[in-house]
C-alpha cells in the first residue's frame, strides 16, 4: 500500500519547510557529534549548534502548517484539519506528528540544556564579541577572580536575575550588530546585583582578617630607575582576629555599622556626604564635604547608596594596570632589566600616546625604543633591548586597548589612592560634621610604615610604630597639602 499524506501538505512552502527542518537536524546532529569529539568547544560552534540552528529548525517546522493552511483555502476545503485514524493519510500524517513532536521535544531539551550552559560559559561572554569584549576578558583572565565564571558575578543565583541579564543581553546583541556601542564602553554600575548577594557568597564578612603586610618597590622615571623600597602594614581588619570588624579598612562593612553616602556623578568618584549609623548605639554622624556648592541639589536627587565591597573593590576582575604599575611589576619579575638607562621614562612617554589600534601601538613601542637606545646608548645589548621590548608589548597588550579606548584612567581602580582619589573620595580631612569631626586622612589609619627609601639602604621603623611617608623625589612638604593622583597620572613612579 503507498504512503500517503494529506492533500493540503502538497504544497511548495510546506516542502520547504520539511526540508529546511530537516537540513537543520542534520546539521545539528553534525556539529553536535563534531563538539564532543572535539576537545575545544569553541563558543562560535555552541551559537551555532544550539541557538542559530535550532532557530531555524523552527523555522521550516513553521512553515509546515501556514502551507497547509494556505492550501486549503486556495482547495476551500474546511480550514480547520479533521482526524479520522481510518483515513490513512489521515493516519500517515497523525503518527508523523506524534514521533516528530517527541523527538522535538527529547532534543529540544537536550539543546536547551546545551544552550543555556553554552551562554553561561566564559567563552561565551568573553569571546563571542571579540573586539568589543576583549578588555574585559583579557584583564578578567589575569585577574585574580580568573577561575570564577563570569555569571558567578554579573548574574549569581536565581531566575529573576538570570532573566534579566538574558533580557539585557537582547539589547547588548543589537548594540554589537549594528555599531550601537560607546568606546569605551561604561561600566554599569548603577545595574550590577548588591555585592552581599555575590562577593559575600566566598568572602563572607563573618571570616575576619587581621593586618596585612605589603611589600611593594618602586623604580623611579630616572637615569638608573633607582627602586624605592616600601613596608606597609595595611590595616585590613583589627590587628588581633578576635576583635573581627571593630577597626582597620574592613571596618566599613562591619554588620554593625551602616555607612551610606550621596554621590554627584555616575561613577561614584565625587563623595560630598557620608552617614554613619552604628546599629548598637544608634550613634549617627554626617560629613559633609567642604565648599560644595550644589550640596542641597545633590540632597534632593541623587540617591542614597549604602556603602558595600564594590565601593572600593570596583575593578575586582577587569583592573587595567596604570603603565607605572605593569611596568614596575615587570622589572620586578626581570622579564624587563632594571639597568637599560631610562627606560622607565621611556615607556612612560610612549603609553602616554594615543595609537589608532593594538598593531600601531606595537609596531611604536618596538621602533621608539630601539631608536632611543640606538641615538643615546649605542653600547647597550641588542638581546637585553629585545627582551624588554618584547616584554613592554606583553604588558602592554592586557592592559591599554587603543581600539575600544580603554586604558588605566577610563575604569579607574578604587584600592588604593596614588593614580585616582580612591579612598580619598572620603578621606581627605575636608568631610566635617556640625560639631566638627572630620574623616581623618592621617596616613596610619589604613597602614603603617616599616621600612621606606632606596632598596639597598632603607629606613626601618622601630617594632609596631609608623615612619612619616617620605616622597621619593624630593617635594618639600607639598604631599602633604594634595592629592596624591594630582600629580600620579600613572605615567610616573
């Protein structure tokens, strides 16, 4: 007996569509088979394999039943189908539908299994979008955080903000498609999750710490780039355990004390009002910083925001190095050496250019430095030259990004207070209250001094006591009376 199906089913565009369907499975069954026997499953293949097949899968199943529809009318038969399992292409057509649909619906869960762990892989949100995500990705991937999958932060647990990042994702796809981006592109603080819900999940505030000791050297923009040696004891927490969050830096999480603060910009670096509330006494004081002109319009709209880990800790995985730092770090670790004269003035003045791309950028560094040493130290090693060329485009390359224009003074990094006000947003002696306390700026609130000066003859401080900060470049007493960023840019020691 021959195979029959329904009349309306004989039509072009239900053809197509079977045959779209099932060009699609086949294909997805390929690349399915191709993923699992490949050892990389690159995050192109999982777009394809499970989102963009799969799409069009439904796209030719689709097109199946329209083309009936169609038919009918244009036969004016009845539009809606009649089932009668002893007609048999009644039947044919009925049984077809059945085992198709549970097939459907076996891969359909397999695929949504594979598409929603293919969008949450960090392949997925740092590969996908090269050029636009490719800072990121690459900061993340030296990061500290550099085993922590992406969603782990920017999305963690629950439907409600798994939705939502899908929903903002939509929007991002669109922007990315049709050039809609800014350069650089802006770090949505205002829309990130509360990190007590995300940072506290490992760092829970209830594991204290006790004081930190931080060895750091400086090589100075000089003839010799002459390292300056610095100890500090930072004041992470209280300097015994047992007394948890009473004192030190971590102090402004204390479950106990409620800091909240009002911010003129969205970047949150212009601090003109802090609250404190301690919860056991109900003791309340507001700083409010000086010669504020806008303090009442600031008041009146911008909204209050309760101090948390991001506050400070706001580049957590995506830090862009400032050159002063990369480079020091690389001398440190000798892939750079220390004696090629000048070289940290050097590389200071060409990170300070701006290059059209990576290549461009590249291609100065290695030309400018060869040509420097070859005009002033003609006896210097061409291999020791190489070497740190090589290097210098190394660090380079992870942290400043000339074709999304990202660079160290875009995503300013809050630890710390040399290249950007970081805790002098609020530290800076000019936050009073009505009855004249002030948010001290006094170096030994965050951190001791031990030892400080040139590497092979510091100063030492006496056990447990604190030396005054000494600049390394003589500049009287004028550290005192400003900024530190004021003249740190990132482009000096």
């Amino acid at each position: 007996m021959r195979f029959q199906l329904p009349r309306s089913s004989k039509n072009w565009l239900s053809i197509l569509g079977v045959t779209i369907a099932l060009v699609s499975l086949l294909l997805i069954l390929f690349l399915w088979m191709v993923s699992i026997s490949s050892k990389s499953n690159g995050s192109y293949l999982g777009l394809i394999t499970y989102i963009i097949l799969p799409g069009i899968l439904i796209l030719g199943l689709f097109l199946i039943p329209v083309g009936m529809l169609k038919n009918k009318k244009k036969t004016r038969e009845e539009a809606w189908p009649k089932i009668d399992l002893n007609d048999s292409p009644h039947r044919n057509a009925f049984f077809i539908f059945i085992t198709g649909s549970i097939i459907l619906i076996f891969l359909s869960a397999m695929g949504s299994y594979q598409a929603f762990h293919m969008t949450e892989s960090v392949e997925f949100c740092g590969e996908l979008c090269h050029e636009v995500m490719n800072p990121e990705f690459i900061a993340y991937q030296n990061s500290p955080h550099a085993r922590v999958a992406c969603v782990e932060c920017h999305v963690g647990s629950g439907a409600d903000w798994y939705v939502r990042s899908k929903l903002s994702g939509v929007y991002q796809v669109y922007s990315v498609l049709f050039n809609k981006y800014p350069k650089p592109i802006d770090t949505p603080i205002q829309n990130l999750r509360p990190a007590r819900e995300i940072c506290e999940r490992c760092h829970w505030p209830q594991k204290f710490y006790s004081q930190k000791l931080d060895n750091r050297i400086y090589f100075l923009a000089d003839e010799h780039n002459s390292a300056w040696r610095i100890q500090l004891v930072l004041k992470t927490g209280s300097a015994l355990s047992a007394h948890k969050l009473s004192e030190g830096i971590h102090w402004h999480i204390n479950p106990d004390i409620k800091v909240e603060y009002l911010t003129s910009d969205k970047k949150r670096q212009d601090i003109p009002w802090v609250r404190t509330i301690d919860a056991r006494t109900s003791d309340t004081l507001v700083y409010i910083a000086d010669e504020v002109e806008n303090m009442e319009e600031i008041q009146a709209t911008a909204p209050i925001r309760t101090m948390d880990c991001i506050d400070c800790h706001n580049r957590p995985s995506h830090n862009f190095k400032a050159p002063s730092a990369f480079i020091n770090h690389a001398f440190q670790e000798g892939k750079i050496a220390s004696d090629l004269p000048r070289f940290k003035s050097l590389a200071m003045e060409i990170c300070e250019e701006d290059y059209k791309d990576a290549s461009s950028a590249l291609s100065e560094i290695r030309k400018r430095i060869n040509q420097f040493y070859k005009n002033n130290y003609p006896n210097q090693s061409q291999a020791k030259i190489d070497k740190a060329v090589r290097s210098f485009q190394e660090v380079y390359s992870k942290n400043i990004f000339p074709e999304m224009k990202v660079r160290w003074n875009v995503h300013v990094n809050n630890i710390g207070h040399l290249n950007n006000k970081g805790c002098f947003r609020c530290h800076d002696g000019l936050h009073v209250t009505e009855s004249g306390e002030t948010i001290s700026n006094d170096c030994v609130t965050c951190h001791n001094i031990n030892l400080q000066g040139k590497a092979e003859n510091p100063e030492y401080a006496v056990f447990g006591k604190s030396l005054e900060f000494k600049h390394p470049v003589d500049i009287d007493e004028e550290w005192k009376e400003t900024l530190c960023s004021e003249c740190h840019t990132g482009l000096s020691p």
